[in-house]
C-alpha cells in the first residue's frame, strides 16, 4: 500500500483530486484507487515535552535550576491530535510506500518527518513538493518524486530551530519572570527568540519619538522659466564650503540670517542665472515582481489597512479553498522558466476570472520574457501567481477578491515593459550662489499603464517636454523664497512598516560585519511566523494599536528594559537564522549548534539574574569567563584545531573570528576572588568584575578592560549594579 501524508487535510483532498478514483473517505484518510491512502497532519502532531517531563524539580520555577538544556532530547504526542496520530500509526504498518507531502519549507519539512521517526519507520520516503492545488499540477508533481533523504538537512535546521526556542523561551522567562516578581511584578513576562528584539524595534522607536528634540532649518528656493516650456524648473540652493559649518551633516542650513543675505544678494542682481553644467540619464524601472508572503502582507496593509494575519488567512483561503493562487507562505519572488510557456492559457483564465482585466490582459507583450523567470533564484517554493483555476470570483468575500486582484496584476505587470524616465540635472549660478535642480520627463509609461499602478507613483514632477536648454544658458529667476522648516521624528511603526522591518532588519544594524550577515538571511521570522509573531505581542499585551500606529505598553518596556542588550536587538536571533541555513546546507552540526546556543543562554541568564554561569544538563563550559569576540562582542568558546586549542566566536560561522589561546581569562577569573565568593560578572560582557581603588576611592571595573569599559561603585566592598543595567 501506498501512503501519502500530507500537511493539512485541505492538501491531501486536493493531492486525491489528482489520483485515481474511487476516493472512498475514510475517519482520517482517504482511500484512493486500488492501493494508495492519503492522509494528513494538523499542524505538528508532536511536541517538545515541558522542563518537567526530564526532571520533576523543574515543575517547579527556581533560578537555581537555570538553565534547563536537555542532553535526550524528547516529543510527546499534542493531547488535540492523539488519536489521529494513532491512526497514521496504523495505516503506517500496512504502508510499502511512504510519500512525504508536507509543505515545501522548513517546518513542513520536520512536520511529517518527525511523525515517521516517532514510529521508527525505516521503508523508503519520497518527498512529494506542491506548490500548485490544481489537479494537473499536482499530477506533474506526483511524476518527479525525489528521495526524502536530499531534505535531511533541512529537517534538521528545523529540529535545531524548535530546540532552541525552547531553550530560549524556557530558560529566559523563567529568569526575567522570577527577576520581577522578586521586585514586586507580578504575572508572566514571556520572553521569544524573534518576538522580543521585534518588541525592542517597536519600544526603541517610541523612546526616539518621545526624546526627539526638532531643529529648524531653512533651504532656499528658486524657480527659473525657460522659454517655450511650461513649468520651468524648481531648483535648490547649494552651500558653498565656506558655509558648510553652518549646516548639519545632512547639508541643511541652519542659520536663518545665512539665508536672508543669500537672497538679498541675489535680489540686487539681474535675476539671471546661468546654466553651468546639465547632465542627463535614462532610468528604467522594470515590472515590478509578483509578491512574497512578505510582500504581499505589506502591500494589502498599505492599500487596505489590513493586519499582517488578516492577509495571511485570507491568501489561505483563496489557496487551500479555492486554489486560486499558489503556495502563499513563499520567501520567493521569481518563477520557474518552464512556467513562461502557460502564460497564454493562464492570462485567458484571468479575463474569465476577473473580466475587468481583459483590456490590460489583451495590451500585454506575450513575447517580452520580465526578469522574474529565473531558474537559479527560485527553490522549494516560486512566487505567489495566479493558478489555471477557473472561478468567478464576484463570489468571494472582499477580503479574497481584493488580494487576488493584487496578485494577478503583479502577474499581468510582467507582460509589459519598463516604465522609462528621462531625468535632466541642472546646476545654475546666480550671482555668486549656485542652485541646483532636476526634472523628470516620462518616455514610456509601461507596466505603470495598468490601473493597480496609476495611483501608486507620485508622476506629477514629470513634465510632459524635455528641458531644451545648454550649458551658459540664462534662465530666469520667476521666484526666489526662503523656506523655513523642522527635522520630523521618525514615523511611528504600523504593521506595514513592523513587518518591512523585520524582512529588513539589517537596517536597523550598525555593525557592518553584521549588517553584511544579516543582509544575506532571512531577517527576524520567517514568510511563516511573522505575522502570527506580530499578533502575540498584541496578545500579550506588549503592544497595543492607536489608529493605525503601534505602541508599546508600559509592561512591554518593562520587559525590554530588564534584558540584556543582547536580547532586545536583532543582532542575535539574526545570526541564529544565519546559522540554521547553515544547517540546511550541511556545513554546520546540529549538536554544535545547541552547544552554542545552550553557552549564550547560560550567560544571558548570569546576565538577567546575576548568578555566575552554572553547567547545564549535558553541557560543560571548559572556563568561567571567556574573553569577548573582537568582531561582534559576543563571547568566545574554547576549540581544538590541529595546533592546539584556541578561541573561536559562539557565533560561528556567521562570525568567523578567532583568537590564539594565549588570550585564556583563567588568571583574570582568580584576580576577582575576594575571600571564597565567586566571581561577580560584568553585566555588559559577563567576565569577572575587579575592585580597583582610583583618585576617588575604591570601584569595580570590568577584567575585560579595555574591550569593556564598565565601572560600578563600591558599596561596602560589592559592586552597586542596578537592577536593570542598560548597555
């Protein structure tokens, strides 16, 4: 017997559509033709057992059994799902033929893989990729089964990920939750790998808008008429550099009276300026390309005002339900080259779909091949399109008609072509000042014909002639004003710009070496989770919306400003992403990666606590206090290569630094013993505090110094460290 279990029950009624009939429904599978059952997952059938299925101490919550890293690692079947899971035993036994059908990611992956090991099953396994419910699709996909075993590695990045998330979110609320209560907070604070440095994003950009302070500033403007032209062009008026120190970094002038001689000089002259130097360039801007998950999201709560979960649940419905459209959690936004040859047939059932499109439809350039067919940028999964499926879609509810209609334009986009700029740079002189302006002519129109994009782009700087004028030129003068204006904070985050956020979270990053790592993963989430991390910040109440802004709570700031730095950044939970590709790839083991993590979280406790690092479970840490990465600042752990030992960064291999081992912090550890207490760790960097006696009497200083510069007063011989240390 043949057995397909598939990811949902949705998928496997959509995989029996495509095999042979009679389908006879059975309690909890379908039964298809002469041999082959389809069954399904609902969600994860297994879950990680709790602290205290490895030791009943743990039911209880106490620091002193912190941090809790299991060395056996174990699951326990969902109580919800127990009995489903007892059939998918079943039908196991009698299976020759297992076929893996879970979705095309890295938790659809782990999701039906880790219901096969729980039942041992040692037959063969094909994996079975679909991206398309349609019949035919799934068909063709039924035709290049590929051995399971090529995704192995991609399981077991998604294994490493559960486990550190239980070992984050475990340890960590456990520490910061008893840290409160014992200052008189009462509740849960609950702490998550990507969920927390999102609420750091949203509480540091509150407290930048609470503290920013305006500055005023003032530009000067001209406007110069050419002839036979009707608007002329607007031009802005260029520091000389023995003016700049009246400016800011940005180049604003910052001195009212400045301005005011500026333009009375100019006014006693004939108002003519000269044109100095013009240059010209043609920008094109191609289609742009169909959506991502992320992509989407972010464009309907642009357009609609609609949350990230509301755009998810309802690309779900059009694709489990209806399939309408393609495999919505996709990180991709290119499409297989084999795919340009149904563009016909799928534009036709467009106009039967939607027959408000036939005109644009019937206007594309089938012959022009748009930048998205691109073999060597997709994967497991390809862009959000349209599917073959024919339906009238008056009869969906708002919600679906208006996210199908947003993906079959980005479809219809890549049919036309580029949309074409003619930019003219002018710099004049007038007197002794200089100006400098630009104008935009539009050559071709392009893919910004179509309805969707009209609105979209801002085209009124576009003059309809092009600037017919010369270097020594004289225009004149129309106007000349000063224009007096404040610096603005920065825009509070809605959950479009959260969500941009988190797919760009480089940018909220200063390191370059990070940044660099950060640009080239994923960002904070996955196309997956974001949107359901977004929506337990508001379930917890950490966030809440005003209007269409997101605010943090008073116990959402709380909760970031009692973790350390490390916590509250996207610095960690990025790398860690890094690292779990590294994972799919094969070039990082699973167990070292735990290591890691296990070592950064043993410190993070020390961190939120106070309490010296202790051994974990299974976990040993060769030295109490290693020295710090020269790179990214975090911790370094002991490594034996072929020479001898050294030190190498926790955060290998997005952080390849490394130090000889002569640097060992052994004798710094002793140096801070005062009697028989242990050492008392820094809270910016965790190795050992020093008492030192200055010009001003006794402190306590960092061991790491210089690397780390922080002191604490001396209170009756114990450093006086606040109990929430900001870094």
């Amino acid at each position: 017997m043949q057995l397909i279990i598939a990811e949902k029950p949705s998928l496997a009624r959509a995989i029996a559509k495509a095999l042979p009939l009679p389908h006879t429904a059975q309690h909890g599978y379908i039964h298809c033709g002469q041999d082959t059952i389809v069954t399904w997952c609902t969600g994860h059938l297994l879950e990680p057992c709790g602290p205290e299925a490895y030791n009943p101490q743990y039911a209880k919550w106490d620091l002193t059994n912190l941090p809790i890293a299991p060395s056996d690692w174990r699951l326990t079947p969902r109580s919800d799902t127990m009995n489903h899971l007892r059939v998918i035993g079943t039908l196991l036994e009698d299976a020759n033929e297992v076929i893996h059908a879970g979705d095309p990611d890295r938790e659809g992956q782990l999701m039906v893989d880790e219901v096969l090991h729980y039942f041992n099953i040692e037959l063969p396994v094909q994996r079975l990729l679909i991206s398309d419910l349609t019949p035919h699709a799934i068909a063709l996909s039924l035709s290049r089964l590929t051995p399971n075993t090529e995704y192995k590695n991609l399981s077991l990045s998604a294994q490493c990920r559960q486990r550190a998330d239980w070992l984050y979110g475990i340890n960590l609320t456990r520490a910061i939750t008893l840290v409160a209560r014992e200052h008189g907070k009462d509740g849960v604070f609950s702490v998550g790998r990507v969920q927390t440095p999102v609420l750091g994003l949203v509480v540091k950009r509150d407290i930048e808008i609470e503290q920013f302070n305006p500055v005023r500033y003032f530009s000067i403007d001209a406007h110069f008429s050419i002839p036979n032209h009707p608007k002329g062009v607007e031009a802005t008026w260029q520091p000389s550099p023995s003016r700049e120190m009246h400016c800011d970094e940005q180049g604003r002038l910052l001195n009212r009276k400045i301005a005011e001689r500026v333009v009375r000089s100019i006014s006693t002259t004939e108002m003519l300026g000269q044109v100095v130097a013009i240059t010209k360039k043609q920008l094109q801007e191609p289609p742009p390309l169909p959506f991502s998950l992320s992509t989407l999201q972010i464009e309907a709560a642009r357009r609609f005002g609609y949350s990230p979960q509301f755009t998810l649940d309802g690309a779900l419905i059009l694709f489990d339900k209806y399939k309408l459209i393609t495999y919505p959690k996709s990180d991709c936004r290119y499409l297989p080259e084999e795919q340009f040859e149904h563009r016909t047939s799928l534009l036709n059932t467009l106009i039967l779909n939607v027959p408000s499109l036939a005109d644009s439809i019937h206007s594309c350039e089938l012959t022009s091949k748009s930048r998205v067919w691109d073999d060597q940028k997709t994967g497991p999964h390809h862009a959000i399109v349209p599917t073959n499926q024919p339906l009238d879609i008056s009869t969906l509810h708002e919600r679906e008609q208006q996210l199908y209609q947003l993906i079959c334009n980005h479809y219809i986009a890549q049919f036309y072509p580029d949309f074409i700029v003619d930019e003219s740079t002018i710099e004049l002189s007038i007197g002794n000042e200089t100006f400098k302006g630009k104008a935009l002519n539009t050559v071709q129109h392009g893919w910004k014909t179509l309805h969707l994009f009209r609105q979209q782009d801002d085209d009124n700087s576009a003059n309809q002639m092009p600037l017919n004028v010369q270097a020594s030129d004289q225009l004149n003068c129309a106007s000349i004003n000063i224009v007096a204006q404040e610096t603005t904070p920065p825009e509070r985050f809605d959950e479009s710009s959260l969500l941009s956020a988190m797919t760009s979270v480089a940018n909220f990053i200063d390191d370059p070496y990070l940044k660099k790592t950060l640009r080239e993963s994923d960002g904070l989430g996955t196309e997956a989770t974001r949107a359901a991390i977004i929506e337990t910040l508001f379930r917890r109440e950490y966030m809440v919306k005003n209007g269409r802004h997101i605010l943090s709570t008073s116990k959402g700031r709380a909760l970031i400003q009692q973790l350390p730095a490390r916590c509250v950044t996207p610095d960690m939970t990025a790398v860690w992403e890094a690292a779990l590709n590294t994972i799919s790839s094969g070039s990082t083991k699973p167990k070292d990666f735990i290591a890691r993590i296990t070592d950064e979280i043993s410190h993070l406790i020390a961190n939120i606590t106070g309490i010296p690092v202790k051994k974990a479970d299974g976990f040993h840490p060769t030295i109490a206090q290693p020295p710090s990465c020269p790179k990214c600042q975090s911790h370094m752990l002991e490594r034996t290569g072929k020479f001898g030992k050294f030190w190498a960064c926790s955060q290998f291999p997005a952080c390849k630094a490394s130090l000889p081992w002569r640097l060992n912090t052994t004798k710094k550890a002793k140096a801070v013993k005062t009697g028989d207490s242990p050492p008392i760790p820094c809270p910016n960097c965790h190795a050992p505090l020093i008492r030192r006696t200055g010009t001003r009497g006794e402190f306590w200083g960092c061991s790491n110094y210089p690397s780390c510069r922080r002191t604490f007063k001396d209170i009756d011989g114990k450093p006086q460290i606040p109990i929430n240390p900001r870094h």
